[in-house]
C-alpha cells in the first residue's frame, strides 16, 4: 500500500494528516474551515485516496496559516507515499465541469516543484473563506509535493463553482498521475 502520515506542529498550527493513495476516497477530516473541508472531502472522493486530517490552528488571526500549513502537510505526505515513483504514469490531466464553470489541472509528479495558477474569483469570500487561499494552498502543495502543477480555471461565475471546479480537477490529474502501469520510471533520464 501506499500511503504516509506526516505531522506539523508550529507556533501557528497544529496538523496530523494520514494519505492512502489506493483508497476508496474516504475521509475523515476537521481543519476548523467549513468550506475548505469541503473542497478537502471533494478531494478526497474524487481522487479515490483515502484522507485523515486533523488541522487547528490560529483562526482567531484568519484561516492563512490554517489552509498553507495544510497544502504543506498534504505535498509532503504525497511525495512520502509515492515512493521511488516507479511503474507510475507521471502526468495526469483533467478538466471538471462545474455548472457553469470549468477547470482543467496538468500535473507532472516528475520531481520539479512548480505552480501556474490562472484563477480568478469575483468575491474576496466564499462564506468565511477568504478566496485568495485557493492559490496558497495548491501552491505549498506543489512545492512540498515535488510536482510541477498548472491549474486554470477556463470560465465561470459563481466562485464556490469555481473553486470545488479546480479541486476535483486536481484530485483527477494527481489519480491519473499516480497510476501504476509498469515497472520503470517515465524517464528518459534514468531518474525523476
């Protein structure tokens, strides 16, 4: 199986967080944050692994803190279970339809940590999440995942669209990515 636990603890937050990449899409997961625990669940569900979290952290100051330390936790437990990387199709990409709105993910779990993030939200809140934090969590995800990740969300309206949009596409793209298919690494390096 391939999975990881990692914990974080800081002055800012709190995080123990559980990844099986061979799930079912099950999760159990509190961060305090109702609408990013959604965005979290969808995760979860639509990439078939399987999530653990318990997150607090300093939401008197605001929910910042919180939402990165979390993409940082998540990165590191993803790059800790998918191993030496053999037998896995590296690249994954995928587009979701959501309502009116549409997002597409490319992902390449191929070692080099970057992020492109084409996104924009009309309203600063989407209930008490501050919609900038979209950006900062996908973007401590893929520098402590080690992946390369560009997201772009195409069209839409309604901001919780277009956000629950660009996490399930994501959760696609990384399942694609991830899936075994042979025994050698897709590299014409010799290492990734």
């Amino acid at each position: 199986m391939r999975n990881a636990e990692v914990e974080r603890k800081t002055k800012e937050t709190d995080i123990k967080l559980f990844i099986e990449l061979d799930g079912t899409g099950t999760s159990e997961l509190s961060t305090g944050i109702g609408f990013f625990d959604h965005m979290l669940t969808a995760f979860a569900a639509h990439s078939g692994f399987d999530l653990r979290l318990d997150a607090t952290g300093d939401l008197e100051v605001d929910a910042h803190h919180t939402v990165e330390d979390v993409g940082i936790v998540l990165g590191q437990a993803f790059a800790k279970a998918i191993g030496d990387k053999k037998g896995i199709a590296r690249y994954g990409n995928f587009a979701v339809p959501m309502d009116e709105a549409l997002a597409r993910c490319n992902v390449d779990v191929g070692g080099r940590a970057y992020l492109v993030f084409e996104a924009r939200f009309a309203a600063d809140r989407v209930g008490d999440f501050d919609t900038q934090l979209v950006q900062e969590f996908f973007r401590a995800f893929a520098h402590n995942a080690n992946v390369t990740l560009h997201l772009g969300l195409l069209y839409g309206d309604n901001d919780h669209h277009k956000a629950e949009a660009l996490f399930k596409a994501f959760a696609h793209a990384l399942r694609l990515a991830v899936d075994v298919g042979g025994d050698g690494l897709l590299t014409t390096k010799g290492v990734i």
